[in-house]
C-alpha cells in the first residue's frame, strides 16, 4: 500500500507541475484550456499533498523515520497557567 501511495505521490505531482505549466503559458484567448488546466493542476497538487502527508504520517508511525521535536506540557505548567482556550486580543 505504501508503494502505490508514493507512486500516486509523485504521479500527482508530475500532473501538478505539468498542467500547472500548461495552465500558466496557454494562449490568453483560449480561456477554456486555460482554466481546464489551471483544475487538473490544483487537483494534482491536492491529491499529491493529500498523498505525501500519508506517507509521512505512515513512515512515522512504522519508525521508518523519527518524530518531531515537539515539546510535551508537563502536568504543572497546565494546572498553574492553563489551556489557552480563546484569543486574548478579543
């Protein structure tokens, strides 16, 4: 499943950078061909993100590749200060 994953990956992004090209130096006349392109571009670019957060998600969770460093709130710091819960400029 991952390799079809990562396949999708960078088939999605060849469709990206492609139709993003042909969206970009179509004529200016030619409207149709120029928005038509301008949807598979933004589509590709979607599903290859979509498909590349997957993948990040999946090699973190199988240990293929380190998580983060994110800092973890101790149980005293919330207890003293509190969850942000709301803007305070409001």
């Amino acid at each position: 499943m991952q390799k079809l994953i990562a396949i999708v990956n960078v088939i999605a992004w060849g469709g990206f950078w492609a139709f993003g090209y042909l969206a970009l130096s179509s004529d200016i006349n030619a409207t149709g061909q120029m928005v038509t392109a301008a949807i598979l571009a933004a589509m590709g670019g979607g599903l290859g993100m979509l498909a590349f957060f997957w993948l990040v998600r999946h090699s973190e969770e199988t240990g293929y590749a380190k998580r983060p460093n994110r800092a973890n709130k101790r149980d005293d710091e919330i207890d003293t200060y509190g969850e942000v819960t709301r803007n305070v400029l409001s």
